[in-house]
C-alpha cells in the first residue's frame, strides 16, 4: 500500500511565522510530528512519501502514486485541508484525516472516506486492520489515552529533505533528541532545583 501523508498549511497568521522565517532563511517553524508519528505506527511494509504543505507542493503525481493520502490539521489549518481534500476526490485517491480538526469536526468533512480520531496509538491499529480486511468503518474514535512510552519515535527518515527548511526539529514524543553531527539518540533530562 502506499500512503502519502499530507500536512495541511498554516494561513499567513502571527502563529504561523511566515515572515520572521524570511529573516532565518526558513519556511516553517516545526515539522508534522504527529503525521511522523503516525508513519511509524503503519505496516513497515507500506510505502510512504510527506507533503508538508508548509515547505513544498502538493503535486498531480503525488496523487497518482498514491493509494491513500492521510490528512492531520489543526483547526487553523482548515481551508488548507479542504483544498487537500478536494484535490483528492477530484484524483479518485481516498482519504483518512485525523488530528484535532477532524477529531473536532469530522462532522463537517463528508468527502473524507475514513476518520482515525483522538488519540491515533487507540485507533490507528484497528483501523489498519479493518482497511486489510476490506472493510473499514468510516469513523474510529476512543475515549482512552495512550501509555505515550509505548509510542513510537516518528518516522524522522521521511522529513529529511524539509528538515533543513525548518526552524528546529523538537523533542519526539518521549523527549528523544537526535545529534546530526553523529545521529545517536539522547534521552531530555529535565532541569531538576
């Protein structure tokens, strides 16, 4: 299978750092981490190509290549996810959003094919499961939160060509940070008075 994961653009807003970047030679401040994230979750097996929005396009071959595109946003990433949306119906490519906007108001997106929300270390795996089965509902959602040590490091290798277009690389999800010079984890010890 192979699933192109699409991370939608921030509107030109305060948050969204647009114009302070300019000065720092930048042209977004974090990377999708929860779309890295989600990444790692999938079958080693599958494919998978990142669109960050934010630091390239969206291309036609993109979409063809594509079985699946995964969609995450925030709620200020709204029309940009519409637009992603809309290129997919329009290229026959399904679709499956999570993350806080369609976790909000999946309501609100009836051209998407499948919504993985809350918390994707609850809901991604039967989503998978089901979607190998041939037959994925259209909604999975859960109330439980994940034990966050069971999460894995996201899938970094899928980034590196945007890495160097962006602000910083934070912490994954359990405080690791990367050392580029020689590329060994090191676990964030934090500040103890």
């Amino acid at each position: 299978m192979k699933i192109l994961l699409v991370y939608p653009e921030f509107p030109d807003t305060f948050w969204s750092f647009k114009h302070a970047l300019k000065f720092i030679r930048k042209k977004a401040g974090a990377p999708p981490l929860g779309l890295l994230t989600v990444a790692a979750m999938l079958p080693s097996e599958w494919e998978k190509r990142l669109v960050d929005l934010n630091v390239s396009s969206l291309t036609d071959e993109d979409l063809i290549w594509a079985d699946y595109v995964f969609v995450s946003a925030m709620i200020v990433q709204r029309e940009s996810a519409r637009a992603v949306i809309h290129r997919c119906k329009s290229a026959s490519v399904k679709v499956a959003a999570g993350g806080p906007l369609f976790t909000m108001e999946h309501e609100q997106f009836p051209d998407v094919d499948h919504f993985v929300l809350n918390e994707a270390e609850e809901t991604l795996a039967p989503f998978v499961r089901d979607l190998l089965a041939g037959r994925a509902r259209r909604v999975y959602s859960s109330a439980e939160f994940p034990d966050i040590h069971q999460t894995p490091v996201p899938l970094w290798r899928l980034d590196l060509v945007h890495r160097l277009l962006r602000l910083d690389v934070p912490p994954g999800p359990r405080g690791h940070f990367r050392n580029h010079e020689n590329g060994q984890c090191a676990q964030h010890q934090p500040v103890h008075s």
